[in-house]
C-alpha cells in the first residue's frame, strides 16, 4: 500500500488530500506539556526516544494525520558536532558563535563519533516505524545549511541575520567552509534516517527569505541541491520535501535547481501563483497561516476550503505556512483536520 503521502509527492491528486503540520507536536498540546516536564532540558528531550516517541504518536491520535514527523530538532547537528549548544528557558537556543576559521577547527566530524551521538535519534525512528498506524507516512528531517548556519554563526536566533550575512559576503572562503561542513553532515545524518525508517524527508529553510537573489543561489540552493544528490544516490527512492521559506519568486529556481519531489510554501505566496507557476513543476505543500489556526472559527473554516479549491486540482498537501504556535487552540486543529477529512 503506498501512503497518501507519498502518492502525493509522487504527482497524483488525491481528494482529500493528505496534511500534516509542522510542529503537529508541540506546546499547543497538553498532554506534549505533561511529557515535556519529565526531561530536564530540550535537547535531553530530543535526545530520549522514550519521550520523543511519545510526542511523535500525540497528535497522531487526536487529529489523523497522513504523517508522522519525527521529534527533534535543527541544532542536533551542530551540537553533534561539538557546538555547545543549550536552550534557555525564555530565550531559546544559544550557542558558542562560530565566526573564524579558528572557530570551524573546534567542530569534529569524524562519523562513527557523529553517529554515535544522534544514536537516539535513529532509535526514535525505528520505534516509529512500529509505532505509527501503517497507513502513516513517516518525516524525518534536518534543518538546512544555510539555516542551521545562522544559528552557529550569530550564536542565537537573529532578526535581522546582520552578522551572519555580513561574515558570508566579507569572507566567504571562512563561510563556504561551514557550508560545506553543514552539507557532509546533514547529508550522512539524513541518509542515516532513511536507514531507519524515514520514508519522507523535509529540509528547512526558514531562514532563506533573508537572502539577496545571488545569496539565495549560492546558499539555499547548491547545498540543498547537494544535499538532496548525496542522499538519493544512496536511496533513490526517497521523497524530499524542500522549504525555503520567504523565497518569493525564487521558489521556482528553487524547484527547478534542487531536485526536491515537492516544495512546501509559506503563506505569503498567492495561492493562484503557486498553481500556475509551482504545482506544473512539483508537489506543493502549505500554506495556511499559523495564526488563522490560533484564530479558528468562519475565517479560518472559508481559507481552507479556499486554499484546497486553489491547490486541490493537482499534487498537494495541506500544511501551514510555518510551525503550530504554543497559543494554538488543539479544538481548532481538530476542527482544521475535520473539514480536511471531509472535503469533496
């Protein structure tokens, strides 16, 4: 039987079509909030198949998704590659800044040690293969280079990506070096996923709208291009899902340049663009914005009939423009996944 998702992102037009959400677990949720206070911090949380498992399955049996994605997260990477990384109650991550060559000498790739520290990772993912309902799609998924390197280079989350872009256009010898880090390591750990049960892969890119048109080229699109050449030569069959979020226009040099098998978009695309310019060329996934869903009622009800009456005639799958936020109501989620369930 091959999943609704995966049909989707092999082209075919499914109604209804399948969805899942990005951050479906997560702090809007109760019962995430209860398993979330037995760990003593986010990356321990990350890191304890137990827990992890669980949060995966939450919101699977609430609202039916078509997909389970794994519970993890981006700065696992650079945190397997020595980084300290931490996440501070009230601040988020923080991380020790990378801005010299001095600074990438620090990192340690050596791939049995990499491996061995995102072991709980894999084990969240084998767990998952038995533990998800078989009609179920399974997402594994990293952050993208140019994303996860904002976070290493500024040492926290950024606003305005001052420093980060400033060090890329002024030496970016030192900067192509902490992609090109990035790309080898995302590439083994994605592979690695697969290995253990992925069957669908989202590389995210939240970060890539900051970028010039020749920035977006250099840093979204080769290392995802690369990274999406690397893993499929050792699975060819895998689906990858790419999320260069902000990118406008450049979505469709995206698209085309990457290899992705679909492209999920963020809600400022105009949804009659996305099906004339993006649907003829890959399988879209989005774009419902996060905080209609936190709104709910008649408003958020008439926007995702509209978006499926826009997007539903060719290969789609819902989602939303970004991740849940933490004030999201779960009876909205539940009311979103019922007028999904029952479109015609």
């Amino acid at each position: 039987m091959t999943k609704r998702l995966i049909q989707a992102l092999e082209g075919k037009t499914l109604t209804p079509p399948p969805f899942w959400l990005m951050r479906q677990a997560g702090r809007y949720l109760p019962e995430y909030m209860e398993t979330r206070a037995k760990s003593k911090n986010f990356l321990n949380f990350c890191y304890s198949p137990d827990l992890a498992v669980e949060v995966t399955l939450q919101p699977l049996r609430r609202y039916s998704m078509d997909a389970a994605i794994l519970f993890s997260d981006i700065l696992v990477i650079p945190d397997a590659l020595g980084q300290k990384v931490e996440f501070k109650v009230g601040e988020g991550p923080q991380l020790e800044p990378i801005r010299d060559q001095q600074g990438l000498e620090k990192l340690d790739f050596i791939l049995d040690g990499f491996h061995q520290h995102l072991a709980p990772v894999y084990e969240i993912l084998r767990r998952l293969t038995k533990e998800i309902p078989k009609e179920t799609a399974l997402i594994g998924f990293a952050g993208a280079p140019w994303t996860v390197a904002t976070y290493m280079v500024e040492g926290k989350g950024s606003k305005n990506y001052e420093i980060v872009r400033g060090i890329a256009l002024s030496d970016p010898n030192f900067f192509q070096r902490l992609i090109d880090i990035l790309v080898e390591a995302t590439s083994s750990y994605l592979i690695e996923q697969v290995r253990n049960g992925a069957e669908v892969l989202q590389l995210f890119d939240s970060w890539a709208g900051v970028l010039s048109e020749n920035e977006f080229h250099r840093w979204v699109i080769e290392p995802n291009r690369e990274i999406i050449s690397r893993v499929k030569k050792v699975h060819p069959n895998i689906k990858f899902i790419g999320f260069p979020r902000g990118a406008g226009p450049l979505y469709v040099d995206f698209v085309k340049q990457t290899g992705v098998d679909g492209v999920s978009i963020d809600q400022s695309v105009p949804l009659e663009w996305a099906r004339d310019f993006i649907q003829p060329l890959t399988t879209v996934q989005g774009n419902m914005d996060n905080l209609l869903l936190v709104a709910g009622g008649d408003e958020m009800e008439k926007q995702v009939r509209h978006i499926i009456d826009v997007l539903g005639k060719g290969p789609f799958i819902f989602n939303l423009g970004h991740g849940i936020v933490p004030q999201t109501p779960p009876e909205n989620v539940a009311r979103l996944a019922e007028i999904i369930h029952g479109y015609k």
